[in-house]
C-alpha cells in the first residue's frame, strides 16, 4: 500500500490495483488539486443534499456500508458535527487485512459506534493543525484511546495554504513522539503488526 498526500484531508491510496481518493478540494484553497485516475472517492464533508456525478470515480459520502472491488468500507455519521447544510462522516476503510481510519473533519469526540469499529486500528488518518478541526490535546487522547499503529496527520499547517492552522508540532508534543516526516508512506501489513506502539507520521506535499 502507498500513500501520498495533496494537502489538507485529501489522500490517495493505492491498494492492489485500485486509488482511493479522500476529500479533493478545489484550487481555491491554495494548494494543488489532485489529477489522474481514481477508482473510489471518499468524502468526509458533504454538502445537503448528496448529489451524485460531481466527481469522477466511484462517490462515497455518508453513513453505510460499502464494498469496492474487494474493500470494505464503513461510513459512521458525526451528527453532533453536522448540520442542515453538511453531513461529516467518519470512515473505516479494510483492504490488504489493514484497518484504515480516517476521521476528515473531525472537530470533536467520536461516536462511541466509531471508536469501537476504529478501535486498534493499523493506520488512523486525522487533523493535526487543531482548530477548527479537534484541538491537538483532545487529539493525542484520542489517539492513545484508539490505539493505531500509524497517525497519519492531516489538516495542518503547509505553504499556500489560505486559512489559517498551526502546523504538526503541537500534536508530535501531546504525543511526545519526533515523527517520520517523508514525501511518501509504504505500508506493509507484516511490519505494522511487528511494530509496538503508536507512531506519528507526516507527509510532504
């Protein structure tokens, strides 16, 4: 599995011969907007009412139960979060035998649904810049109830960016950890499981 990174929440991952694609954004924000093929695209934040064929690639936004040339997915809705104007969703994503979490725009507690289902995770992908996302405290609690292999950090700090958010440091000392910083993720399952503890890691554009 490899994982690149475009900014913010979005993520592309590629697992066996499918992409899978998180929150892409529009250039608006500052930064570079993904390109190429993707088979699945994964929204964490969607506006009311959901509408398909806005996007290439199979769309999944929202609570349920999804399965895409053999990936499991589980979307979990963070009503409290939510409003009448956009839904956020938490996701688990099984493919290679690995757990994937991605909590996109999480701004505070997880349901209690989501933390058992997220729970032991292999990697878990969440905001890392605190505010307006879950502050950096409340996140490195999070993580240790959760307890992944991997946090990938996402929404923090980069250049370009217009809105304003701290960058990683702050979690990497609520975790006490110096993280991997690397332009790439490569993850295989046998050197997950061979791993103790929980590991920071942060991308480069």
């Amino acid at each position: 599995m490899i994982i690149n990174w475009y900014g913010e929440g979005c993520f592309n991952v590629q697992t066996g011969g499918l992409t899978l694609l998180t929150d892409p954004f529009e250039p608006s924000i500052g930064l570079t907007p993904p390109r190429g093929k993707t088979e699945v695209i994964l929204k964490t934040l969607t506006s009311w009412p959901i509408t398909e064929g806005q996007i290439e690639g199979q769309l999944i936004q929202g609570a349920g139960e999804y399965e895409v040339q053999g990936i499991e997915i589980r979307g979990f809705a963070l009503l409290k979060e939510s409003s009448e104007k956009f839904l956020k969703t938490a996701y688990k994503v099984v493919a290679e035998e690995m757990t994937l979490g991605f909590l996109g725009h999480l701004s505070e507690e997880l349901p209690l649904e989501a933390i058992q289902n997220l729970k032991d995770s292999d990697l878990l992908f969440l905001p890392a810049g605190g505010k307006p996302f879950i502050d950096q405290e409340k996140a490195a609690k999070l993580i240790k109830q959760l307890n992944p292999k991997l946090v990938v950090a996402s929404f923090f700090k980069t250049p370009g960016l217009k809105r304003t958010s701290s960058d990683w440091k702050g979690l990497a000392e609520e975790m006490d950890q110096k993280p991997e910083v690397t332009d790439h993720l490569t993850v295989k399952r046998k050197e997950l499981r061979e791993q103790k503890g929980t590991k920071l890691v942060v991308l480069k554009i």
